[in-house]
C-alpha cells in the first residue's frame, strides 16, 4: 500500500485526482470504478472542472458505481444514481451506454448476476473507494466474505445512522442495498482508497495496522498489489509511524 496523509480535505482530492487524472489522460477508453458519499464530492468536482478546463474526454470511458440502495427509483433525491447524475454524469461527456449501475428495483439475483458479468468483461482499471466508519467498502459491511460478489445485502446499524445525515430521518435510509463483492473490488487493476475526517479515523487505522480480517471488509486491501491510500492528517492520526507517511 501506498500511503499519502495530506494536510487536508482540498489536498487529499488534489492529489487523489492527480493520480486519476494520469489514468484518464493515458486510457482514453479507461474502465473506472466510482464510490459514492461525501468525501467524493470534491473529486467529481475536479474531474468536472478539468473536463471543461483541458477537455478530458469522458466519450470512451466507462463507469461502473460500486453500490445502490435497494428499492429507491433513480430519480430518488438520496439514490446513487441520482448523486452521480448530479455530480458528474451530467457535467461531463460521458456516453450514457458506458454508464453501469445496480440495477435494485426487479429481478435482483439475475441482475446481480448480469452485473458480475460485466465485471468479468470489462476489468476496473481504476476504483475508487471511500471507507465506512465501521470499515466497510461499498457496502460490504463486517463480516462479508472476501470472496463476496455482487448481491443484494443488509445494511448495519451504524451504516444506517451515518447515512442517515442525508435523509429526513433514520426510518427513511433503506434497509437493505446491491453492493459489488469484495473480490470484484480486489479485481481492480489499481485501488485508490480516499478518507477525510476524524470519524474515520479508527477504521483507517485498522483497516491499514490491523490485521486483514473479514471483521474490517477494508483490511483485505492490504493484499491488493496496487494501491494508492489518501487521507488528511485527521484520518491518519490513530496510524502507527504515521509520520514516516507525512509527504
Ligand atoms: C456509503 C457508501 C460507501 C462510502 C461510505 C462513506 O456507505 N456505500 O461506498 O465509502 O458511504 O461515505 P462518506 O464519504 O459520506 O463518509
């Protein structure tokens, strides 16, 4: 693992796209993997204001998102779908045939399925992952198996309660989701993994000191070949030696 601990929020995203930059300038037809949630808000606000500053074609590229709420309809205010379509779909030329989503409202198990298919098809050159503050990834919360796919899951508890800033209440946040599996995610060529704050602290210190358990879905990226993790001082401050990863 590869790790950058930045002064803050503005420089994690800085650097964060930086790197993904270098991939979408190198791969015009680069397969990408997008997280959704707060801290990514930032990139896709890079990636869009690069778009019309340099003009990065988005043409060729194709997405897949890594989660969805089930049952939400895609214009839901709260759906993932519609985040992306806010922050960044809309913004850039993306071709709407490259967009890949969950798709959480019929036929679940055959579209899971279908989904992990075109994971097989088409490997993720770069994914990127935010963190839970219980360690989850996606929504691959504690105790998933590593060799998880692409299924309808149970969200946690406390996955609940933090998601459940964004809504009314917490009755509102969905109960359940479609997450890619933990291998799909370790099938990524490359991994960038952001986090800003001190909420997440404790999960970026297991997730990157601890040891690789199913109990901290994020700690089997220690045996990912390729990755990049950027987080600010406030995320970084339970890590051991965390000085010897100050840039
Ligand atoms: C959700 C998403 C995750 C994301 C996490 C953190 O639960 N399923 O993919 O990493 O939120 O989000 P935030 O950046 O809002 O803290």
């Amino acid at each position: 693992m590869k790790i950058k601990i930045l002064k803050n929020y503005k420089e994690v995203i800085n650097e964060s796209y930086k790197v993904l930059s270098e991939h979408l300038t190198k791969k015009q037809d680069l397969v990408l993997g997008l997280a959704t949630g707060e801290t990514m808000i930032g990139l896709y606000g890079k990636m869009v204001d690069d778009h019309k500053k340099s003009g990065i074609d988005y043409s060729r590229i194709k997405t897949f998102n890594l989660d969805e709420y089930y049952g939400l309809q895609r214009n839901h205010a709260q759906s993932y779908y519609h985040y992306m379509n806010k922050h960044l779909f809309s913004k850039v030329n993306i071709n709407e045939k490259n967009i890949v989503f969950p798709n959480t409202l019929s036929n679940v198990d055959a579209s899971c399925e279908r989904y992990n298919l075109a994971l097989e098809e088409n490997k993720i050159d770069v994914q990127i992952l935010g963190i839970g503050s219980n360690g989850h990834i996606g929504f691959n919360e504690p105790k998933t198996s590593f060799k998880s796919k692409t299924r309808l899951v149970e969200l946690d508890k406390t996955t609940r309660v933090d998601n459940s800033r964004f809504f009314n209440d917490l009755e509102e946040v969905p109960t359940h989701a479609i997450t890619m599996g933990i291998e799909n995610i370790l099938n990524a060529k490359k991994i960038i993994l952001i986090a800003s704050g001190s909420d997440k602290s404790k999960a970026i210190s297991k997730a990157i000191d601890g040891p690789v358990t199913e109990l901290v879905p994020a700690s089997i990226l220690q045996r990912h070949p390729n990755v990049e993790v950027m987080i600010d001082i406030e995320a970084g401050k339970n890590l051991k030696g965390s000085m010897n990863y100050v840039k």
